[in-house]
C-alpha cells in the first residue's frame, strides 16, 4: 500500500535528511496502512509507524494523516509509555505549512526535543543520577546529553536501567581532509553509560563509539583514557583533552612526516623508488649493500614521532612460499622522538647496515630462488636480528 505523493513528500524528507539526535540517525517506517474503513477498494495509506532512534535504543510513534483533508496536519500516539506532549506547543505543528516538504521534519524536530527533556525528567526518580547530570551539563551543552530510563519490568522484576549518551566535542575540522579517505557521514565520539542499579552508587557499564569517519582519520587505534571513578564531568574534560591531543598530533604530523621522508630521500638518493610526496606516508629505495641487492621500504605510523616508522626489507633475490619477494619487518631499531630528522636517518643507515648481513643469510634460508650462500657453511649468528 503506498501513499499519496503529497504524504510520500514529508516521508521522503523525514527519513532521508532530517538527522536527529546526537547520533545524528534518521527515522524509518513501517506498517503502511490506511485509515479508511472502506474494505470495497484499496485505500491509499495515511497512517505510519515511525521508527525513532533515541539514545542508542528505538521508540514508536505512530504517525496519521488524513489523506481526504491534505492541508490538515498530522495526529500522534506515543507509545511511550507516559510521554504526552502538548501538541499544541509544537510549534511547526500549530503552524503547519501543507507546501514545505519539510514540515514534518521540523514537527519530528521539536517532538524529538520533547522527548529528550521528557527523558531528563525521569531522573527526579534517581536522586543520584539527577545529580550527576546537573554536574554533566555544567561541562557541556545539555543538548548534547540524551538520557533514557527503560521502564520496570514486573516480568523479570529487574531495577530500571538508565542510559546517558553524551556527545563528546572536538575540533575534527583540523584534521586533514585526506585521513578521512574519502569517507563520508559524521564526525562523532560518543559517551555511552548504561546503570544497571541506577538507586545505589554502582559504576556504569560504559564506553566510547566513534564514527567509522573519525576511525579512519585516527587510524583505526584510538585507545580512550579509561573511567576510574564517578566523577563523570572531569572523565568528558579528559577525553576531549585527549582528543585535543591526538588531532593536534594529527595536524602536526603531516609536516613532520614531510621533513623525515625529504630526510630519508636525501640519505638514499642513489636508489630512490618511489616516495608519498603528499601525505608523506611511505618511502621505498633500492640499495647495494656488498653486491647484495634489496629493498627498503619505511611506512610512516599516524601519530609520528611518538611512534616510528616500520622498516621493510625485501629481497629482489628470493621468494617465499606465496611466491611473494621475501621480506621481513621491524620495528625494533634504535628510536627516540626527540631526534631531528637527520639523526634519525642517520641511525636509521647505521642499523641497515649492522642487520643485512643477517637478513641475506634470511633470506637464503628461508626463501627460494638465487641461492648467495652454501646453508652448511652459513653461520645463523644473528639470525633473529630482524
């Protein structure tokens, strides 16, 4: 059953570009139907069950147009136990507009609004948590916090649990455009508590989420100081200080991954292969060492210098089993953070220099192909030095 064009506009408009909450999700449908009660034809559908995503969980409004009056605005029913809002302050229902396709978003909007505070209401209940928000919302915007108490169950007889999602800021528009990696959607770092015994003075069950955009640009690693008490307002200053930190290393980054590959550049010119010479992210070279030939390849981490480069050497003489050139990889040399890009290639030319031998004799071993050495006569002094 589907709806007539002029409902399918404010539907289209509501699921697909009106983002709600802090988790910035759309609404969804179901159980198309209509509200005629002529069963001799099909009757276009008016009546809706919207899926409204709130604080990590979906509640149901059911939505109802009157498809025989389509100047006249919607009606609701909010199974939400006893969430009963006065329609008459909705605002962009009092002033319902029948042209503007997004209507119905701006009525969502406000009922969304609504629901929020309706939920923070809840917390009286709680003297506890009524308190810690009080707390939470002297840091942050209150906008920025959802919470949603899930009703007693006489089935299972458990205490309410108590959800917060608190949205935590950063400045996301300093990190460079191309971490993202092409990446589209919201930049999002949310707080998620779960109390489980909202009445005594039990820790939460918490974490954080990022948003798979955020994930990439950090490299997939973000490790989040950890909740050691229940001072939740000073945990929000914590983490947004830390993400401060890492996006400054992230903005910073770039310009000293540049001065150590241009370094890098330098110290190997005779046998350069190829270099990232945007993100400046890998360096690959070609080097002579005794009339052994191999390759080495420097893979720069996201938050350089705190971590170093991983090296890789490649031999252009064997082979492993996957028929791929033998190689192995280190992070295991000689490394501080503190030294300038020219020590740093300078160590980095010594260590090459005391590990190929070892990584010849290697390569012989273990790979196949051009054999260098007799394996009898090979000395395996040094063979882990890679």
């Amino acid at each position: 059953m589907g709806a007539p064009v002029w409902i399918k506009k404010f539907l289209e408009a509501l699921t697909t570009t009106e983002k709600l909450g802090i988790c910035r999700a759309c609404c969804t449908l179901n159980n198309f139907r209509s509200s005629s009660s002529l069963t001799q034809r099909v009757e276009p559908a008016d009546r809706f069950t919207v899926l409204v995503p709130y604080a990590s969980d979906i509640i149901e409004w059911e939505l109802m147009f009157n498809h025989i009056e389509p100047d006249l605005p919607p009606d609701f029913i909010f199974d939400c136990h006893t969430f009963e809002p006065d329609l008459d302050n909705v605002k962009s229902l009092v002033n319902w507009d029948p042209r503007d396709p997004l209507a119905l978003s701006h009525v969502f909007t406000e009922l969304y609004s609504e629901y929020r505070l309706y939920q923070c209401s809840l917390l009286s209940k709680f003297p506890r948590l009524q308190a810690m928000y009080n707390n939470i919302i002297q840091v942050i915007d209150e906008k920025l916090v959802e919470v949603h108490v899930l009703p007693y169950d006489k089935k299972v007889q458990h205490l309410p649990t108590v959800m917060f999602l608190i949205k935590v800021e950063g400045p996301f528009e300093k990190i460079p455009v191309k971490r993202f990696g092409g990446l589209e959607g919201e930049d999002l770092v949310i707080l998620k508590l779960e109390f489980n015994s909202p009445d005594i003075a039990s820790k939460p069950v918490d974490g954080v989420c990022v948003s798979p955009r955020l994930n990439k640009a950090f490299g997939n690693g973000l490790q989040f100081p950890a909740l050691h008490s229940m001072n939740i307002p000073q945990y929000i200053t914590e983490l947004k200080d830390f993400l401060d930190q890492k996006i400054e290393a992230l903005d910073s980054g770039l310009s000293k991954r540049k001065a150590y590959i241009e370094t890098f550049l330098a110290g190997f010119s005779g046998g350069v292969i190829e270099a990232d010479v945007v993100e400046y992210q890998t360096a690959t070279a070609l080097i002579n060492f005794l009339d052994f030939h191999f390759i080495l390849q420097v893979n720069m981490p996201v938050y350089f210098p705190e971590k170093q480069p991983k090296l890789t050497f490649r031999s252009v003489y064997h082979t492993d089993s996957s028929e791929k050139p033998f190689s192995k990889s280190t992070r295991s040399y000689p490394w501080s953070p503190r030294w300038l890009p020219q020590e740093m290639i300078e160590r980095l030319q010594s260590f090459v220099a005391e590990v190929v031998p070892n990584f010849q004799k290697i390569s012989v071993l273990e790979g196949t192909g051009l054999k260098y050495a007799d394996k009898s006569s090979e000395s395996l002094e040094g063979y882990n030095k890679l």
